[in-house]
C-alpha cells in the first residue's frame, strides 16, 4: 500500500497498560506525526461529571449533561493537553477517582457518540496516531495501519503501578482486569481487535522496541505495492 505520512491515520487499540500511550507518543514523535489520546477524552468526561456531582452509575445522568463540558485535545506528541472548560486536567484525570468511574461513563451510548464525532474531526486529513479501545473498530476503520496492543497482566499491572508510583501491584492488577470485562462487554463500541489490526504483544518486549515495531508498520505500509 503505498500512502503519504501526512495524511495517514495510525490507529491503535488495546488494553490497559499494555503501553499504548508511551508507544503512541514514542512513533508519532519519531515519525513526525499528531497524537491523540481518546482514553483522555473519556477522562476527561468523567472528571467533569465527577466535578458536578453527577452521578457516574446513573447513565440517563450522565447522557443528559455529556454536552455540557467543553473539550480540548492538544495533539503534540512532546506535550500532549486535555482541557475541560478551559482548565488543563491532565493531571486530574489521572486519579483513582476518575480511573475508578471511567468505565460506567465511557459505557453511556450518548457518551461514545458526542466523543465519535470529536474523535473523527480532530482526525480530519489524518497524519496522525490514535490510540484508545476501539479506534480501528469504530472511530476509523479505515486507518491504513491498524495494531492491537496487549501484554500480560502481571506485567501490565507492575507498568501501571510504576507509573502512579504505587507499590500494591495485586490490587492494580484488579483493577486492570475489571477495566478489561467492562470495556469488551460494553454493547456499545466493545473493545475488539480490529479487522486487518495487526496483535503486538508487549510483554517481553521494551518501549523502545514496540516503538520500533509500530513505526516499522507505518513504514510499510508508506511503501510502493510491487
């Protein structure tokens, strides 16, 4: 398939903390591209119900004010921002509250459709890597590459734990599994390995060699068909 950098989408699903943002950043970074981190978005989204008082399990709650907060996704690789109401939530949406109550809000039909069309629009002429749960399967189906992130989850769990500098691996592990029966068993948008998505499992491999295995895809398919 023969294409050009600045119009192709990249897009990359998979589970959580399986690397899919360090990846993501790491090949559009490379490869002079746009990012987009969609799970921010959803973050984001439920910081703010969170922040309002709605209540997260009640989803006719939730549909009625999803659009009500107004969002803003930074795109550079370097120093990727999400704001809410024009206030930079990045660090915010990080917490165990919002980490805890995403997935009752990212399950809310009238959710995934108002951040669909978010999604499609910042994509627009492409020339940039997506990364969320269901990007190759809904968002862009069409995206010339498609890849699908896991890792085992003794070794997603230890990441995750490093990263929010936790020492209790075992219940982050928990947690992780629970995010992973929701997101695949939502009627809306499941998290599913895409047609034509090529499976990176990352267990063994370092963040530098995923990044290479990505980006040696995306260079593939640039290439001219024989």
């Amino acid at each position: 398939m023969a294409g050009d950098l600045g119009s192709i989408v990249v897009a990359v699903d998979g589970t959580s903390g399986s690397g899919k943002s360090s990846t993501c950043r790491g090949v559009a970074e490379r490869l002079g591209l746009r990012y987009l981190d969609t799970g921010a978005m959803f973050r984001a989204v439920t910081w703010w119900m969170l922040h309002h008082g709605v209540d997260v399990h009640d989803s006719e709650a939730v549909a009625a004010r999803v659009d009500e907060p107004v969002l803003s996704s930074g795109t550079d690789p370097t120093g990727p921002t999400i704001a809410v109401d024009g206030t930079d939530v990045s660090a915010a949406i990080r917490t165990d509250e919002v980490t805890r109550a995403v997935s009752p809000v990212s399950t809310v039909p009238a959710v995934r459709a108002r951040l669909l069309a978010m999604q499609r629009d910042i994509i627009g002429a492409g020339g940039i890597v997506v990364e969320g749960r269901d990007i190759g399967s809904v968002v862009w189906p069409q995206a010339e590459v498609k890849a699908y992130l896991t890792a085992d989850p003794a070794a997603r769990a230890a990441r995750r734990a490093l990263e929010e500098g936790s020492s209790d691996v075992g219940t982050t592990e928990q947690v992780l599994r629970e995010r992973d029966r929701i997101d695949s068993g939502r009627a809306t948008a499941p998290l599913v390995q895409a047609d034509g998505a090529v499976h990176l499992d990352t267990t063994s491999y370092s963040l530098d060699e995923v990044i290479t295995l990505l980006a040696g895809l995306v260079e593939q398919a640039l290439e001219p068909a024989p």
